[in-house]
C-alpha cells in the first residue's frame, strides 16, 4: 500500500503544482501571496517581489522560481528514497531485490544529476527566506496585526437550533452541539479585551467567587 499511497500523493500534488503554475492568475490578494509565485520577479506580476524581468515575458512567473524548491525536493534523500521505491520498484522494499535485473545506482544519466543536490540547497535557502518573509506579511494588515479568516467554536445556536438546522439544511434527525463557523470579520479585529475571571466564573455555586 505505500507505494500505491506514495504515487497517488506526489502525482496529485505534480499535477496540481502544474495547473496552478501554468494558471498565471488567482494567486495573489492581499496580503496573500501563492508560495508558487513568490518570489515573483517580472514586472507583469500582480504583486512584484523582485521586478528584474520586463514586460517581454509573457508566461507564468511561478516557471522562473519553482525549479529552485523542485530541484531540491526532488534530489532530497527523503524524496528519492520514496519515489525510487513507489515509482521504478528501486527498490520495492527493504531486503527486497531490486525489479530491474541491473542495478548502476546513481552513476549513470539521468541518475547521476541527483549529484546536483548540495547545489539546489544553495538555491532554494534564499526562496524559503523570502517564503518566511511573505508568511510574516501575510499578518500584516494596515500596520496592524491581523488575521484573514476568524473561526470560533460557538454553542449559542443551540437556543435557536430550529432555526439554525432550517437555514443551513440540516435534517431534522441530525443534532448539533457546536457550530464552527468561518468568515471574515464585519468590524476590527485582533486582541480583545476580557472581563475578569470571577465576573463571569463561579465555585461550586453561583455567586461563589472563582479561587485566584
């Protein structure tokens, strides 16, 4: 099953980083930048990072970065191991000889090209400082800190659960506990302040004040 699961995953995740890739298009709004488009360094980006490249290239500027991060994933030792395994049965298993009758490791071409590994490493350090960079700005709004998407884990609904279960089209059979619900927040947002503790906590009883 490991090397079935292992195709499916790396050959899902090429075809998506393929699509998204030649897309050209949705993968920036602010402060969000797509981590396949970043560092972006044409001047026909949405969101320029590094606008060394002029208007004459027309293509996806995510071609001009990922073969960095591609080129040291895939000769990382890690990687190999699995894609050798799950893809060219090289081999399939531990103490498993290897499906092809000749074995020439890594000395012969294309194999030999993992040798690049060190180098890609070389390449790929300065885009994953620029990807913290851009994770960091992802907080970043209008000077403040802040966060895109708000969540809670909320049981208020339960007071109006009849209502609720209609306008969500829940069936009548089905309870509800607790509602997670998502969005961008409708006024400002970040830290809140809180009323103390033995304000809205008790001991034992109510009205008992809350130790400490």
């Amino acid at each position: 099953m490991e090397p079935l699961t292992i195709v499916l995953v790396l050959g899902l995740f090429g075809v998506y980083a393929f699509v998204v890739s030649i897309q050209n298009a949705n993968y920036f709004h602010d402060p969000y930048l797509s981590p396949f488009y970043s560092p972006c360094l044409t001047t026909g980006c949405v969101h320029p990072t590094f606008p060394i490249i002029g208007d004459w290239y027309n293509l996806s500027p995510a071609f001009l970065i990922v073969g960095s991060p591609l080129a040291f994933r895939a000769t990382c030792y890690y990687y190999r191991r699995s894609y050798y395994r799950a893809f060219f049965w090289s081999p399939p298993a531990c103490t498993v000889p290897d499906a092809r009758a000749k074995y020439s490791g890594e000395t012969k071409f294309p194999w030999i090209i993992q040798n690049i590994h060190r180098y890609a490493l070389y390449l790929a350090i300065p885009v994953l400082a620029i990807l913290w960079w851009d994770a960091i700005g992802a907080f970043n709004f209008g000077g403040r800190f802040g966060i895109g998407l708000g969540t809670l884990i909320t049981t208020n609904h339960i007071r109006c659960e009849g209502e609720v279960k209609a306008l969500l089209g829940i069936p009548d059979d089905v309870l509800t506990y607790a509602l997670m619900p998502i969005g961008y927040p409708e006024d400002k947002f970040g830290p809140v302040k809180r009323r103390p503790v033995n304000e809205v906590a008790f001991a034992d009883r109510w009205g008992s004040s809350w130790p400490g």
